[in-house]
C-alpha cells in the first residue's frame, strides 16, 4: 500500500472540507481551534504546491487521497 502524503489529521480535514463544511465546523467536529484547521489546509496546500483550496481538492482527488 502506499503511503499517503498527507497525515490523518489532514485528510480528516480535507474529508470534511468536500462536505461543504466550515472552517468553523471542521474545528467543531474534530475538537481542534480554527487557527489548526487552517494551517493543517496551509500545510496540504504547500505539499501538493497548488494554489487554494479548491486546487488541492482536485489534487488530492487525482491522487486518490480522497474520494468525493
């Protein structure tokens, strides 16, 4: 199996990001601050080198590091 790129924390994030949810939500869900939810979004952005969020979605779809 390969390894994935992103760590649990941020595919959780990313998981709940193409559910429509908020930074606000996410933070919510997953007890963690809003200020965590975006730096772990910051993170995955500069990982993949896109640029946004919605550049990363794509990215990690192609990826198949997370199904829609």
């Amino acid at each position: 199996m390969k390894r994935s790129i992103l760590t649990n924390r941020e595919k959780e994030v990313f998981e709940l990001l193409v559910q429509n949810k908020s930074t606000k939500e996410i933070a919510d869900i997953l007890k963690i601050s809003e200020k965590t939810v975006r730096n772990h979004i910051s993170n995955t952005i500069q990982k993949l080198g896109v640029k946004g969020r919605a550049g990363a979605v794509i990215e990690l779809v192609r990826l198949g590091e997370i199904i829609l």
